[in-house]
C-alpha cells in the first residue's frame, strides 16, 4: 500500500480553515427584532394595545367631573394598553422559540445563548421605549382635544421630566420583568400567568396585619403606579426594592435556566 504525503504549503496542500467571525451584537438585535415583530400575534397585539390607550381618553374628556383633568391622569391611561399586552408580547418573543422548537437553529447560529437572551431583552426595552413615544402622542392628543376642543385646562400636576423618566422606568420595570419570567419558565402560559397573577396574589397577602408594612416594599404594582405618576418623593427606596425582587430575581434565574437548558 502505498501512502502520498501531502506536504503544508504544497500544491496540493489544505487551506486552514479560518477562524469564525463572531455575529455582531447589532446584527443579533436586528435579528431578534424581526422575530419578534415578524409574525401576525405580535402586531395584533400591539395594535389593540394601541386602540385601547386611545379608547382610554375618553374617559377624562367624557367624564370631567369625575376624572381630574392632569397631565398625568391623560398619560396614565395613555400607558394602559401597552402595559397590559406589552409583556404579552415580549413573552411570546421569548418563549416562541423553544415550542416551536426552532431555537436549536438559533443557538447552532450563535451558540453563545447569553448574547442571545441579551439581545431578546433589547429589542424588548426598544418597544417598550417606543411605547412610551406612542402613549405621550395618544396622552398629548387627548389633552389637545381637552383643551382647544372642549375648552378645558389640563394642569401639569408634576414636572414634564418627571413624568417622562416615570413613564420611562414603569414600562421598562414592566417588559423586562416580564421578559425574566419568560426566561425562566419557557412556556408562554406560565410567564403570562407569573406576570399577571403572582403579583396580585403578593399584594393580597401582604395586605393583612403586620404584612401590610411591607406591602410598600414588594407590591411591584404600587411601585409601577407610583413610577407612572412621577411620585418619587419618599417613594424611592420602596421603588428599588420592589423592582429588584420583580425584575432583578427572575432575570437572573431566568438567564441561569437558559444557559443550562437543554434544547431538544
């Protein structure tokens, strides 16, 4: 048997093979950007959270005697349809994948999963600062119509730049504990539920006796309403803890899970 040796460099020789060019993180965003606003759900849901943020004007400009006629009551129902469906839809960005059993394509692609659940979690701090532009245009266009079409005076009850950052870190505060809830379940029912029934269930038990102390510092609800409101005197601590145990706990655990989950 006769054995051809082929030497490095020779004619005949086999190029190396280059090393792997990493996927830019822009690149991934782009990519989970797509995914997420890529399919008919994901759209519906946020145009009916659109519709129902503008349905909600009506109730300052129907009932004025009723609803006080401040800037931050029009911004806050300006934020009710996107914080209602909103987590829906970052939920489903997250979760999507693994029933439909298409992230093992995602993860061959870039096997790194933490830069893959940290550009999921981009994309879903990008919509949700996008809901905040869409609920000040709806909230501006109800005071609009408040002021030069039925005559009335809406007061700034708290300084613009509050109500901004306020609007800012209650949708942020909201997607993104959402999002480590998705993260830490995978399955888009059991975030849905986490998100929506865990927290009410926490504000009910510690609604009695000597729990009613701490209520103020782990009922994430109060926290977002207070964000909402621009309320951050005296309220920043409660805030912080609150939004640590929401968001920060079930983030991390979230992206523990996903970086030992076994894809099937």
């Amino acid at each position: 048997m006769t054995v051809t040796a082929t030497r490095t460099g020779g004619p005949g020789a086999v190029a190396p093979r280059p090393a792997a060019v990493p996927i830019p993180f822009a690149r991934l965003v782009r990519v989970e950007w797509d995914k997420c606003l890529g399919t008919r759900a994901t759209r519906w849901l946020l145009a009916v959270a659109t519709a129902v943020s503008v349905l909600c004007q009506l109730v300052p400009l129907l009932l004025p005697d009723d609803v006080d006629q401040w800037a931050s009551v029009y911004l806050g129902l300006g934020s009710v349809g996107f914080g209602v469906l909103l987590p829906v839809v970052v939920i489903l960005a997250l979760t999507s994948e693994w029933t439909q059993r298409t992230v093992l394509v995602t993860f061959t692609q870039e096997p790194r999963r933490a830069r893959v659940l940290t550009a999921k979690i981009t994309v879903g701090v990008i919509l949700a600062l996008l809901a905040v532009v869409a609920t000040f245009v709806i909230a501006l266009g109800g005071m609009a119509v408040a002021e030069w079409g039925l005559g009335r005076s809406v007061v700034a009850d708290r300084p613009w730049s509050l109500l901004v950052l306020g609007l800012v870190l209650a949708s942020v505060v909201g997607t993104v504990s959402a999002m480590g809830f998705a993260a830490l379940f995978g399955s888009s029912a059991a975030a849905i539920v986490s998100v929506y029934l865990i927290p009410t269930l926490w504000g009910v038990v510690f609604s009695f006796g000597v729990l009613r102390k701490l209520s103020p510092w782990l009922d994430s609800a109060q926290s977002v309403t207070w964000m909402q409101e621009a309320r951050f005197d005296g309220h920043l601590g409660q805030m912080a803890v609150s939004s640590a145990l929401w968001v920060l706990v079930p983030l991390v655990a979230g992206f523990v899970r996903t970086l030992r989950r076994e894809v099937s």
